[in-house]
C-alpha cells in the first residue's frame, strides 16, 4: 500500500449498537474497494475485522479492527468498533485518532441505546459524522417515521441527504437529494437513474430543507437564498462541508451491507464531507515533565510524532503497537522517544494492518495510522516522537472497573502462567484491572461487565491454555466497639525454673482514629521497659477481631496499672497480657460488626429516575442529591454499603437498558445491621472451623 498525502487521508470511526450492521457494512466497504475479493459474514465467522477465537465464538466485535483501504485515489483507515457496551475501552481508543465517524443504525430498530452512545460520543468530541440507516431492506422498515425519529432525538443537524427507493426486498437504491439523482445498485456496481415523477415532490422538499441549511453556514448566502437566487452545485457541496465539519449537520444516508446497497455513495461522502487530517486543529502536546505547550503542524515536513492507541499481544508475533502519526514520518529501525517513559528505542518492523493482515510498507507518514513489532516498552497512550524534537501528547481516558469477581486457577499447573498471562491480556485492554487482596488472599479480576470478564476467561483458555473459574469476592468488613470496659489481662503460668508473668490493667474505649495506644502507668506498676510489648500485643490483636475474625479499628486502649514479677515478668507475659485483656475489654464494650461504604454517582437518563432511586432504597442506600448533566442526564449521588454493590453493574445495566452508568469509591465504615450482622458473624465463624 503506498503512502498517501494529509489531505488524501480519511481516519473515520465506525460506531453503533451490537447488532446494527457495523462489521457487515466494514465488508461491503472492503469488497467495493476491492480490498477483498468476497463478502465475509459473521455467521460464518469469515469477517475481516472479527477474526479473534472469541469474536467467532460470540459473532460479535470484541476490539476494534484497522481497516485502511484505497478509494479513487484517496486513503479511508476505518475503525470498526464494539457496539457491546463492556468493550468502550476500545471505543475511546478508536475516538483518540479517528477524525470523522459513521453512525450505523438498523433501520428496523431504529434509535438504539448503542445509537444514542454513539452520538453522545461524537458530540462530546465535536467529531463531525454521518448517520447511516442500514438494514432499509428489511420488513416494515418506515423511512419518514424513522427520520422523524431520528430529528426528534437528535434535531434539526440531522439531514436528509437521500430518500430510498423500493421497500423490503424491493429496496434497491435512492435519490441523492443533494445532487438531484437516483442511484440503483445491483450488488457490485452503483448505476444512475432518473427520479420517478411521484417521488418529485418529495425530492425538492428534502432538497429544499438541504438548501436551507446550506444558507445557514454564512451571511452570503443566507443573503443569496432570502433574494431567491439559486446556489450552484459548487455552493452547496461547500457549504455543507462546512456546516458538517463545524458539527452543525449530520448528513443522514440509507443503505443495505448486506446487499451492498449505498456503499459507494458513503465512501464518496466520506470524502467530501468528512474532514482529513489537516482540516482540523493542530495537534497540541505538551513538552515532556513540564507544563509547557507544543503545537505541531500535521506535515511530513514536521519532526516525527505519533500516539499510540492500540495494542495487539499476538502469541506468535508478540507486541503489535496500533499508531496514528501525528507529524513527520517514521520508518523502521529509526530511533525514536518514547516521551512517556524517557526511553529511546529503534522502531521495529513498520507496516500497515487491515484485521490481522499485515501490509507491507516503507514508512508511515503524516496522518496515517499505522503498526509496529516486537518493541518492548512503548504501551497503549504512550507518545512516540523524535529524540532531538519531544513532546507528548494526552492519554486515553479510560473508565474505572465497576464489577470484580475473584479468579483462581482449576488446574495447580497453571498457577505459574496466569499472571504472566493477564498481563499480556492487560496489554491489549486497559480497562480491567487484576488485584491481589492481602486481607483475603483473594486475587480479584475487575472490569466493566460480565461479558468483558467471561472474554478475559476464554483468551485465557483459548490462548494461552490457562483455565481459571470465577467467584464472588469477600467483603472486607471491620470491627469496632461502641462502650468502653475496663478490664485485666493477667498471665501466669509456672513450669518448673523460671514462670511467666505479666499483668495489665487497660481501658478501651471508641475513637475516630484506627488505634490510639494511651500509657498512665503510675509508680512504675508497670515497668517502662515493657510497655512497648504490652502496646505490640494490643496490635497484634488487631488483625482479627472477637466476632467473625475481621481486623478491629476505632480503638483506644489505654494502660493505666498492673504488676510484674522480679523473675518471672518478660516481653511475651506481657505481651500475652495485653492478648488476654484485649479480648475480654472488647468483649465487654459492645462490639460491632462494620461494613464498608461506598459513594456512588450513578449518570441515568430523567425517565428511570424512579427506578434508579428506589431500587437504590432496596439496597439501604441513601440518596444525597441530584444534580443535571450534558444530554439532558441526571446524575444521582448516594452512599451504598459494598455488599450491596457487587453486582450493581449489571442490574444497573439491565434497569436503564444499558443508558446508565456509575463512578464508585470508599467513603466510611458504617454499623452493619444486626440481623445481617449475626448472618455474616455465623458465616465467616463457619468457614473458620
């Protein structure tokens, strides 16, 4: 594949619902281009983007796929991303380099929840886009009443720029309301037509509609279209350019992947109205370790920079890193910086990916995206520049794990791997987590679904031959007291030679702080040099509490009397007596079980307000406030105990289809209730014996 011009190249994003056509439509785009010689379908697992064991197994996308193909003399990289919700890891990665996107819907599904995220994220990131209604072959698909949806949810910006022609299997083509003709495709080749006569009137509405938002991008021809003169052709492509690039219209187009119906019409709007890389902002960065801005011009002519956005473990090749270059060029075995990790290394063999397809070239330039082999330190985000001109550019942002399920192996032989193979998982998806909890000695698995979790699972299994099982974590509860006591803790013990003996008189009582040790040994009753050992004894107690084993905190204990012996007394008598009296002062000051507290800020359309509030209720939430969000959202905050929230994530999902999501941190701990208290108290007393 040869390189290609700023200005030739098109980086666009293709986003939708699961199940909306996304992957079909990348093939049809393939097969038109002549990228690919046939059709994959996803039934029969032959797709080029979805080519991972997983994918098949699922038929559905699981990371996003580079799909670079030429078109008339230009380049198109397309990125193919999961419509799963589990998966927006790989849509933020798709988002950071894509400077255009496509949003596929399914004509008889009409506006899905992946439709509105799809549109919440190019808005979000001013990307300009076009909507693509796929599937209009499909029965009781309604054009007008799905416009009119679609205008309603998304406004006045989303244009029609074609009406269909034929319905269901009949569906064959359209008008292009903006150039005033018909296309009719026949599977391979698109064809013009003349406009029926009885969709004439229908035509020059839309194409009316299109004139007046044309208007709408300048004072000239605002001014040309009140006098009623006609704009050319020329005028009304440019001022659609900019009306689309300036995010102020979204061009909406009909089309069937399957059929390869309307194909060749996106790929020339794609051209004509989505933006290259030169249209938009410089890219700015940041001088690396400082505050100080850098601008870069995207050309050739500009010192190398590039962000990496992508990473790809194959178990063959190695690390595979997906790049966008920001400026200059890069080929390979040239020395590069990567500026995140003050690290210089030769860049290794350069080519371009289309699914798992490597082609072959000699470098990659301004604009374009590309891949690299076999280096060892550079990682997803990280900025890859020339040595002798740094600079590094923002991250991609990704969302914290929201659901954790403990993961141990099913085979001892496997104990080994499964930490070096999480890693290698973890290169390619940064948005699960693995922690080891020294308290539980669980080691837990964090994400953002149970669908992306059971996918970590089966590359596990399918990859590299580490079978794992999940289970729900442990709850790390507390104890505390709620009285105070004031208690003796004596040890004597006689055999034979030198005994043991120590004796301590100690108060307990609640604090605030996790542990407060108080010395008021009067008289020497106690001597100094063993008030240390009585303070360590009292720690040591603290790892496991008197009613279900949890570590004790909110204590102070405060030595205030005691005895000793001549002979007999040592650390460890008083180190046993301070043990004695811990457990019976505890004992006596009304011990209590806690629990942990988490805020949670959960962002939900108004609609499910109502359900959100009292299923948060069911769960001994308490609600703190409400407050308005972008896209007519609002955000509820509450506070939730833990054990309540561990499988939030997906009953929040199945509660708002989906449109809801939450951020969730530690806040306190807080009483447990006694009746789940003596449950959790029996419980964890049982699992001890």
């Amino acid at each position: 594949m040869k390189n290609y011009s700023p200005s030739k190249i098109r980086n666009v994003a293709v986003l939708g619902h699961q199940g909306c056509g996304k992957t079909s439509l990348t093939e049809a785009l393939l097969f038109t281009t002549g990228a690919s010689k046939r059709v994959g379908r996803i039934e029969d697992g032959s797709t080029v983007s979805d080519y991972t064991k997983e994918e098949k197994e699922r038929q559905v996308s699981i990371s996003t796929a580079l799909l670079p193909i030429e078109w008339h003399d230009h380049k198109y990289n397309f990125l193919d991303a999961p419509g799963y919700f589990d998966f927006v890891g790989e849509v933020n990665s798709a988002l950071r380099v894509a400077r255009g996107a496509v949003i596929v819907m399914d004509a008889s599904g009409g506006i899905e929840v992946g439709t509105e995220k799809a549109w919440e994220y190019v808005q979000r990131r001013n990307l300009p886009s076009i909507i693509f209604v796929n599937k209009m072959d499909k029965e009781n698909v309604n054009f007008d009443k799905l416009l009119e949806e679609i205008r309603g949810k998304f406004g006045k910006r989303a244009v029609p720029f074609c009406i269909p022609i034929g319905k269901e299997e009949a569906f064959e083509g359209f008008v292009n309301v903006v150039d005033m003709k018909a296309r009719i495709y026949d599977g391979k080749s698109c064809n013009d037509a003349e406009i029926w006569p009885e969709k004439m009137d229908r035509v020059n509405q839309l194409h009316d509609m299109i004139v007046e938002s044309v208007a709408e991008t300048s004072e000239e021809l605002m001014e040309k279209y009140f006098d009623g003169v006609e704009f050319t052709p020329d005028e009304i492509h440019n001022g659609l350019r900019k009306g689309i690039l300036a995010g102020e219209l979204v061009p909406v187009l009909v089309g069937s992947a399957l059929k390869n119906v309307g194909t060749h019409t996106l790929l020339d709007m794609i051209w004509d109205y989505l933006p290259a890389p030169v249209d938009m902002k410089k890219p700015f960065g940041m001088k690396p370790g400082t505050e100080e801005q850098i601008e870069r011009v995207i050309s050739v002519d500009e010192p190398f920079s590039a962000i990496i956005f992508k990473t790809i473990y194959d178990p063959f090749i190695g690390k595979i890193n997906l790049f966008k270059v920001r400026s200059g060029s890069v080929k390979r075995d040239q020395e590069v910086l990567i500026a995140n990790k003050d690290k210089k290394e030769k860049m290794g063999y350069v080519f371009m990916l289309r699914g798992k397809e490597q082609l072959e070239v000699k470098e990659i330039t301004a604009g374009d995206i590309g891949a690299v082999a076999k280096m060892q330190c550079p990682e997803t985000g990280d900025t890859l520049c020339d040595p002798k001109a740094p600079i590094q550019y923002r991250g991609i942002p990704n969302p914290q794990p929201t659901l954790f399920k403990g993961i141990e192996t099913i085979r001892k032989a496997d104990d080994d791997k499964i930490a070096d193979s999480l890693h290698k998982i973890m290169l390619e998806d940064l948005t699960f987590v693995v922690e080891r909890n020294r308290e539980t000695k669980q080691q837990l698995l964090g994400g953002q679904g149970i669908t992306q979790l059971e996918v970590i699972k089966s590359k596990l299994h399918n990859t590299y031959g580490v079978e794992v099982k999940f289970y729900e974590p442990k709850v790390i509860y507390r104890e505390t007291i709620r009285g105070n006591s004031d208690v003796q803790g004596k040890h004597k013990k006689q055999t034979g030679g030198s005994g043991q003996y120590g004796d301590v008189r100690i108060r307990f009582e609640p604090t605030e702080e996790p542990f407060e040790f108080v010395e008021k040994v009067f008289g020497g009753s106690v001597p100094r040099n063993y008030i240390p050992a009585v303070e360590k004894g009292l720690r040591d107690c603290l790892k496991k509490g008197i009613l279900a084993g949890y570590p004790v905190i909110g204590i102070r204990a405060t030595l205030y009397d005691g005895s000793y012996h001549n002979v007999d007394s040592s650390e460890m008598a008083f180190r046993m007596a301070a043990t004695l009296a811990f457990k019976k002062g505890v004992k006596e000051a009304k011990p209590v079980l806690l629990e942990p507290v988490m805020k949670i800020d959960i962002t939900i359309p108004e609609d499910y307000m109502g359900d959100v509030m009292g299923d948060i209720n069911k769960r001994r939430g308490r609600v703190l406030g409400m407050a308005s969000a972008a896209g007519g959202k609002q955000v509820v905050s509450a506070e939730v105990p833990q054990a309540e929230l561990l499988t939030y994530t997906i009953d929040l999902k199945s509660m708002t289809q989906a449109r809801g999501n939450f951020t969730m941190e530690f806040v306190r701990y807080e009483d447990v209730p006694l009746n789940l208290a003596e449950k959790i108290i029996e419980q964890a007393n049982g699992e001890d014996e």
